[in-house]
C-alpha cells in the first residue's frame, strides 16, 4: 500500500496537468493513505519518541521566522542555472538571500535521477546566522524539476543504505531508494567541498520537497560519519520545506541518537494545512524533526515536536484535506514560490519543464534589509 501512495504528481514540484484530470487515482491514493495515518495512530513508536524527548530535555529550540524565510530563498535558490548559482548572479533569488557568498560550488545533478544542489561558504560579516567564528557552509538541494527527478519520487520501496560499510552508525536501516540513490549521486562531491577546499565547520541544510528529502539523506549522513565528527564539523537544524518521509523508525531514531545537544531539534520540518506529500507513505516511513504546521487562512503557526500530533497536519480531516488540494499547497512555503515558472529568466534552468500556475508572493516580504552583503 505505501508504494501506491509515492508518484510523480505529488512528490515533484512539477505537476503538470490540470487536477480535474488527477482525481481517480488522486482518490485511489488518497483511501491507501487515509488507511495508513489512521494506523500510524495506533502504532506509535516508543522508542522514537524517547530519542526526540531526550533530544528536547538537553536544549529548548526556538522556530525563527525570519531564519525559516532565508533558507526558503536557498532553498529556491537551487531551483536556478548552474553558472548562474555560482556567480550567484540569479536574480531575485539570489538578491533577496541578503547577502553574497564567499564561493559556491554547483552539485550537478547526478546521470541516473538528476537532482542538483550547491554549497556555498558563507561570508563572516553574516550576522543573521550565529556567529560562532567557525566556518559556515549552507548546502541546498533542488526539488523535483524533470523527469529524472519524479523518477527519485517513485522509487518508494525500502531499501538498506547504499555503500553501507562507509555508515556503520545505522546498520540495517532502511529508506526511500530513490532519495537515498538521488542522494548518493552528489555524496561525493558534497563531501569533497566540505572537507576539501571549503573547509566547513558549520554545515547547514535545506531544500524543498525532493530537495528535502535529499537533505535529510545529507544530513544523517554527515551526523552519522565520525570522520565529521572527529573534525569538530557540526550540522545545525536542517530546514526542509514540504518534504516527504524518507526512511522507518529505525533509521528515523538513529538519526536523533546523533543529534548533538547544540543541533537539537535536528531539523525544522514546515507543513503547509493542505500540503498532501508530507503525509504520504506512512507508517512505513517516518518523518524527521518537529513539525511547524502552517495555518493557509492566516499563515500563523503551530510548534509540535512530536510526530502524529493532532495539533498539526494530522488535525486535517480527510475529507477537507482531498477538497482543499491545490498545486500551491505544496510548491509555496513562506511566500516563496519554487515553481519555474515563477522564477526570473535568469535563475531559471533551460531545461527545466514548465510548472503549474501558484499563488504570486510579495517582494516586500521577502527582502533582508539587516543582512550584509
């Protein structure tokens, strides 16, 4: 059952297509569904619930707004041309980050499911960010763009983790194969900037939809490695916007043993009411972080750091949930839009396929006036 819920017309941030024409199989999908979250209320997992506690006990995290809305426009980032990235040369998205960085490095996308992303070192002068005087590096990954990339969307069943010998933390764990091959893709290059000439400390994650997803996969990884660990490289909370599960509650629970106290909560997790991909494929997949449940009437917000919490998505019917769906449930997070049809001509990709139409978002909103360049 949660391999017929995964597919290209929730997962990608593409969805072509009118959604009249989705509704047999967005209804077929969405009975497996329902099935599925009423029994991830039946059977919590215990242990993992311990590990999140233990998490919460060492550190008390604060969402920030403002930070949520600068690794939205990373996160969007991602979304542009290569050589436009690495001049940092993209337009609005790039401009309304508020700052330049030091160097960037493209990952380009990977030959089997064509996910990209980058890193970029970040400037000292940044104060948005703490300034702990260590090295800040932010690593953003692209959602789905092509076909290649629904392909990672489809790929639902569990697989252990590729190269497993090189993650010994959490052996045996299972996830998603298709974000953990669209993940491995960019792993060696990914690591190549960290430890290479961008020499990173603080390494930051984000990305929206797939591109969280990937992050996730990113971010076990980096917490997991006690090569990072032994070069005092920390991994402060990723931020993924409507991302989908991605691996059981064994990787899940693992993944939190490896927080460190000063990365708690280990990742900020923001659901849109309406957003259909973060509620897919459980209760065989698990999500990652507390979640922020945001309201769609008047964008206010719910803080729950615990999974299946009836104060956040689960609070939606199942009914209100298939009538309210709309494409810009899912590809608008913080007034920040990663549809490509959306973007300036000079962010977008060539060969990026063309979006469905969202909601405009406000340039006013999105501007850093206290962020140096």
């Amino acid at each position: 059952a949660p391999n017929l819920l995964w597919s290209p017309i929730y997962s990608g941030t593409n969805i072509s297509g009118h959604w009249t024409a989705m509704a047999p199989a967005l209804c077929q999908r969405l009975l497996a569904l329902f099935g599925a979250v009423s029994l991830a209320h039946a059977k919590r997992n215990v242990t993992m619930f311990d590990a999140l506690d233990s998490i919460s006990e060492r550190t008390a995290p604060q969402y920030d707004e403002k930070l949520s809305l600068f690794f939205a426009l990373l996160a969007q980032v991602a979304f542009c041309d290569p050589e436009n990235i690495e001049r940092w040369d993209c337009g609005e998205p790039c401009e309304k980050t508020g700052f330049k960085p030091r160097r960037v490095q493209v990952l380009h996308p990977g030959p089997l499911l064509a996910v990209q992303g980058f890193v970029a070192l970040v400037p000292e002068e940044l104060t948005l960010l703490p300034q702990t005087g260590r090295t800040r590096c932010i690593v953003s990954f692209r959602g789905s763009n092509n076909m290649k990339n629904w392909m990672a969307d489809a790929m639902a069943w569990l697989s252990e983790y590729h190269g497993a010998e090189e993650r010994a933390w959490c052996l045996g764990c299972k996830v998603h194969e298709g974000f953990e091959t669209a993940y491995s893709e960019l792993r060696t290059h990914l690591w190549g900037a960290v430890l290479g000439p961008f020499q990173c400390k603080e390494v930051y994650v984000t990305g929206h939809s797939l591109g969280a997803a990937v992050a996730t996969m990113a971010v076990s990884d980096l917490r997991g490695s006690s090569e990072i660990r032994e070069m005092g490289i920390k991994v402060p909370p990723a931020w993924l916007f409507g991302a989908p599960a991605v691996g059981e509650a064994k990787f899940v629970e693992t993944l939190m043993k490896n927080t460190l106290p000063e990365e708690a909560p280990g990742a900020w997790r923001l659901v849109n009411e309406y957003d259909i991909v973060p509620r897919l494929g459980r209760p065989v997949y698990h999500h990652y972080g507390p979640e922020i449940f945001i309201n769609e009437e008047d964008l206010s917000y719910t803080y729950c750091p615990k999974p299946n919490d009836l104060r956040c998505m689960d609070s939606v019917g199942h009914v209100s949930l298939l009538w309210n769906q709309k494409a810009s449930n899912h590809v608008s997070y913080m007034n920040v839009n990663f549809a490509s049809k959306h973007l300036p001509g000079e962010c977008r990709s060539a060969n990026a396929a063309p979006e469905p139409q969202t909601d405009s978002y406000s340039e006013e909103d999105l501007i850093f006036s206290d962020t140096s360049r």
